[in-house]
C-alpha cells in the first residue's frame, strides 16, 4: 500500500506540475492544460496512466489478502458478523416456474449497524437436471467493499440454512484499474490530431 501511494503521489505530481507549467505558456485552464500536456507526448503520459491503472489493480489484488468469510447455520431472526457487515436470516421461499424450482433465503444486510438492503441467495432446481442445482450468489457492491452471501444448505422444514458469507474488499478497484489501463493505452495509440484542439495556444485577448 506504501509502494502504491508512492508511485501515485509521483505520477499525479508529474501531471500537475507539467500542466501547470503549460497553463502559464497557454493561457487555458489547468484541465484544458493537462490534455495538451498529453497531447503533445502522449506515449509518454499515456504510459503514465497505464501505470496508474497498474497501481489501482495491484491494490485491489492486495485486498485479497484482508478477505474475511464465515459459514455456519442460521435460523429465522439470526445474525452473523463478518467485518463490519451484519447478515439477518429472515426466511426461506420455495417458488417455481416452468423450468426450475428455486429456494431463496431473504436476508438483510447492515453495516456498522446501518440497513443497506436486502440479500436473496438462492439455489435453481432445473427439471431436466435436479440432481445438479445451481447456486446463485447475493452480492452487494460497494467503492470499497464486496459483500457475497452463498446459500449452501437449506431446511425446508425448519426454515433454517447455511450460509456462506464473504467480505471482499477492494476487488472493485481491480476493475477501475482495467478501466484505467485502457484508457491509458488508448490515449498512447491515438492518433496526434485526435487531441490536437488541446495543444493550440489560446491568442492573447
């Protein structure tokens, strides 16, 4: 995490002040700025946000190693804890339709004791392959945070299951830092007058 806050702080360092050097010879705004900035050397700024793009999921891979889960049975009305999320067991529900038998658990979902929503893991009976249910798992994203709930085992009966819970966190920003990464290659691949409009120095007055 260190590693990765120091090469941020580095590469947006060189971004501000590159593009506040142009703004003084531009006369533009720092954003309009920092797009000439890169439109003027975009392989070498393009590589600059690839890199980010490499920090943010080199980030996300190191939250793995935070991850907490638990698995145990829970009847109507009871909780379990994992983190900082809290997951109620509130029922289970036998619906089904023209392909499939499906048995969903309601659950709800708080954090630090405030109700994010509700949460309904599930397993799909198939008719033609009932001996090989499928599991559908309940997740509940946030910037920082995965929540998955996996319904693992069930009484119908007793109305009681066992579930899997899981608290991933950061595994968004591994997304966010593909995105990054894209966008960054992109920006080395383009052509120089795709940003051209962004290079011309604004005529005094």
């Amino acid at each position: 995490f260190a590693m990765s806050a120091f090469v941020s702080t580095t590469l947006l360092q060189e971004f501000v002040r590159g593009a506040r050097v142009r703004q003084q010879y531009s006369g533009s705004d720092l954003v309009t700025s920092a797009i000439g900035l890169v439109a003027r050397n975009q392989r070498r700024y393009g590589g600059y946000i690839v890199h980010l793009g490499i920090v943010l999921m080199a980030l996300g891979f190191a939250g793995d190693g935070f991850k907490q889960e638990e698995q145990l049975l829970l009847k109507p009305g009871q909780t379990v804890t994992v983190g900082s999320f809290t997951v109620r067991h509130d029922g289970i529900a036998i619906t089904q339709d023209a392909q499939k038998q499906m048995v969903t658990a309601k659950m709800t979902a708080f954090q630090d004791g405030k109700e994010l929503g509700t949460l309904a893991p599930a397993k799909w009976f198939y008719n033609k392959r009932a001996d090989e249910p499928t599991t559908e798992v309940a997740i509940r994203r946030s910037f920082g945070y995965d929540l998955y709930v996996v319904l693992a085992g069930f009484d119908a009966e007793q109305q009681s299951a066992t579930f899997h819970v899981v608290v991933n966190p950061l595994v968004n920003w591994i997304w966010a830092g593909f995105g990054i990464l894209a966008l960054g290659t992109l920006i080395a691949l383009l052509p120089e007058r795709a940003l051209a409009v962004a290079s011309v120095k604004i005529p005094e007055g």
